[in-house]
C-alpha cells in the first residue's frame, strides 16, 4: 500500500489521450494531423517581440504581482474583442484566465460537487471530460450535429429526466467545435438558451475558435442571445475564450465573460489558484492588441488554415470516397471523419503509425469510448504539402485496415 493516500478522482488517474500519443511524434517523418497546435508559422513573432519589449517599458508593472481579475489594459483589449462579437460589456465584465482551460477549471470549482449532472456535447474535448472526472460530476452527454449541439435531442433528455438528475451545466463549444469543426446554427443557439432558462442549468461556452472563420457567416455568441432574451436580468451563459488558437498558446491568456455574481467566485477561486494570471504574459498581450496588428495576423491564419483544410478535406474525398464520411469545416483547425464499422480502428491507427501519419482515435472524445470508428483530424500544424502528404499515407492506411 501506498503511503500517499490520494483523493478518489487521482486514485487512478488517466493521462490525457492526445498527450499519449507524444511518443510517435517523435518519429522520424511523422506527419502529425493528431494535436490541436496553432502553426506555429504563422505566429506573428515580429509583433509579438515588439509588444513585448513595450511590455518591458511599463515600470516594474509586469514584473510585479498583478490584481487577479487582470491588468486594466488586457481587460480594455478584451472587451473590446468582446463587443465585435456581439457580446454587450465593458472591461468590468472580463476576468483573464490562465488560459481557458483555467476559466472552465475555476467554473466547476464554484458550482458544481461530486454527484452533480454536467451535461456536454458528444463528442467532446478530451481535457472537458477529464476535468468533470476529477470534479466527480455525473456526466451526461447531448449528441452533435453537422449543425451543432443537437438541441431537440438535449430537449427531450431534460423532458425525460426526474428534477433530481438534472444538469447543473452544459458545456459546449459553439464555434467550430474541437473535435467536430461545426458551428452552432443561430436558432440553436435561441433554443440552447430558452432550454437553459426553462431548465435551470448554466451553459458554458467555450469559444477559443470563433475568430478563424472561413467565411462572414459566423453568428454571435450564445452569450449575446441570452442577453437579448434576458435583458439586464442574470444571463445562465459562461463565455470562455482565449489568444492561444489566434495570437500564441504560449502566452496562457484567456477570458471570462460571467454574470457579476459567478465572475466574483470565480476571482475568489482563482485568487488560491495561481493568484494572478502572469501580468507579462499580460502586458504583451495588452500591447500585441493595442498595436493594431491582430486583425490582420488573424485574417493571414484565417486564409492559410482554410487552405489547408481544402487539401485535406478534398485530398480524402477524392482518394477514399464513401470510405469516410465528415462535414468540410467553415472555420478552425479540426475536422471529424467517422468511417465504415467493418474497418477496425486499432488495424487503422497501427497501419497509419507504421504509414507514418498520426490522427487522435474517436474514442478520445468520449466519456465512455463509446464511438469507436472515429478520428479527429488537425489541418492545422502540417503546410500543404505536408497535408497532401498525410492524405497519401491516410489512403495507404485505410486500404491496409479494409
Ligand atoms: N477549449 C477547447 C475547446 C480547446 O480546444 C482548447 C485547447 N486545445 C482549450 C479550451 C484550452 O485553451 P487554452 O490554451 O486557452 O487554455
């Protein structure tokens, strides 16, 4: 027996799926389509070097503790993000996280317990699923779409649930989702809220893709239509978005957009967290902002990832046909291939290791393994010819495993 006596959620941990698959990337020649990683040429590092020498010139400012709700500048910056969106506030309306993933972490912390109902889309981010592991919640799952969260299907689960076993949250990645690249249709988004307020469940929105669109058609955050039907009144909806997919994950800023009351717990949380998200990562993001060089930097991304996602999405299409099946993404970095049940997905994973391509299995982004002949696919790390490549060495896999 041991000596340490651990809590029951790390009694028998279980490391991130996708960080397991590491050690074939280390392989000579591998294409990886596997990770969620931003290019990382298209890092706008010449502005983000000049941001960051102005960061320096702040006095003793970023190299000083900072308040844990944020530097007014970034907050400043990120309304200002925010209002371009839709969503209506000002800079008292945003904390800065360490990150997103710290947004959603701090969220369970201040409203849910062990036993409690979380509903969340499926298939889902791996580090979601995991996180409501560890807070011992009860996780209940709402099937997608090629239009997003299937809302008439989480409808009739509420329906048909006793008040006792009802979600406290949901979770939900409305723009060009991670794993699946869909975006929420505007009148699920209208319904999603309606059903939040009949039900009594907050919805997290978790939307660090939003900015790469492939084309105008994106609508505004679930947060912005809960404020048309709420009005001033508390609004159920949790906006969590972050620089890291737009600007540099290496910087760990994100945001919080809550009602008052949630935002103050959450800074409460956050205060035994890490006390203050790091004010230089903040004072260069501030300045990178105010520079005015992040439209077009995201307009440069937005344009390169969308050729990238052509040639994978065309590439497949032409070489294996009605093999797989997926919806070509109008935006972000993922798409979601399922593929005929009598190709097995472990012959299909080896075959593509050996072929020296690496994709995440579907089953990563289950609570419960359940889809199995599945796959996330990144276009966003390989160029094109690397793509072109994978797509090559997909096919080869595919015909090995049929
Ligand atoms: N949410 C989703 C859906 C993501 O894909 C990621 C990054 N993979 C995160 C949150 C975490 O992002 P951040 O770097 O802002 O913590």
């Amino acid at each position: 027996m041991s000596f340490f006596q651990f809590t029951p959620a790390f009694a028998n941990p279980q490391g991130s799926p996708i960080r397991e698959l590491f050690p074939y990337l280390s392989r000579p020649g591998m294409v990886s389509l596997a990770g969620g990683y931003p290019s990382p040429s298209l890092f706008d590092q010449e502005g983000l070097a000049a941001a960051a020498a102005q960061a320096m010139t702040t006095g003793a400012t970023a190299l000083q503790y900072g308040a844990t709700e944020g530097s007014p500048a970034l907050r400043e910056q990120l309304a200002a993000q925010c209002q371009a969106r839709g969503i209506r506030c000002s800079a008292a309306d945003m904390l800065v996280t360490t990150g997103s993933q710290q947004g959603f972490d701090l969220l369970l912390r201040v409203l849910i317990q062990p036993g409690d109902a979380v509903c969340v889309e499926t298939p889902a981010y791996p580090a979601t699923i995991a996180a409501l592991r560890q807070a011992g919640a009860q996780i209940l799952s709402t099937p997608v779409d090629g239009d997003g969260l299937d809302v008439e299907a989480l409808a009739a689960m509420l329906a048909a649930l006793p008040v006792a076993e009802r979600p406290k949250l949901l979770y939900t990645v409305p723009n060009f989702s991670n794993p699946c690249g869909t975006l929420l249709v505007q009148a699920r988004r209208e319904r999603l809220v309606q059903l939040a307020l009949e039900y009594g469940f907050v919805v997290v929105e978790d939307d660090p893709y939003g900015e790469l669109a492939f084309t105008d058609a994106r609508p505004a955050p679930v947060y912005a239509a809960a404020q048309q039907q709420v009005g001033e009144g508390e609004n159920p909806v949790v906006y969590l978005s972050s620089l890291s997919k737009t600007v540099a994950p290496g910087l760990r800023v994100g945001w919080m957009v809550a009602d008052p009351a949630v935002l103050r717990r959450c800074t409460v949380a956050k205060q035994t967290n890490d006390l203050c998200t790091s004010p230089l990562a903040q004072a260069v993001a501030a300045s990178y902002l105010q520079s005015g060089r992040y439209p077009q930097a995201v307009a440069k991304a937005c344009a390169e990832y969308q050729r990238r996602m052509l040639a994978l999405t065309q590439g497949l299409k032409a070489r294996l046909g009605d093999l797989v099946q997926f919806v070509q993404p109008a935006g972000g970095m993922f798409v979601w291939m399922t593929f005929d049940a009598r190709i097995d997905p472990q012959k299909l994973f080896d075959a593509a290791v050996a072929a020296n391509v690496l994709f995440v299995p579907g089953k990563a982004f289950y609570a419960d393994n359940a889809q199995l002949h599945s796959m996330r696919l990144s276009f966003a790390a390989p160029d094109v010819a690397q793509i072109e490549q994978a797509v090559d060495r997909l096919t080869e896999a595919f015909h090995k495993a049929s």
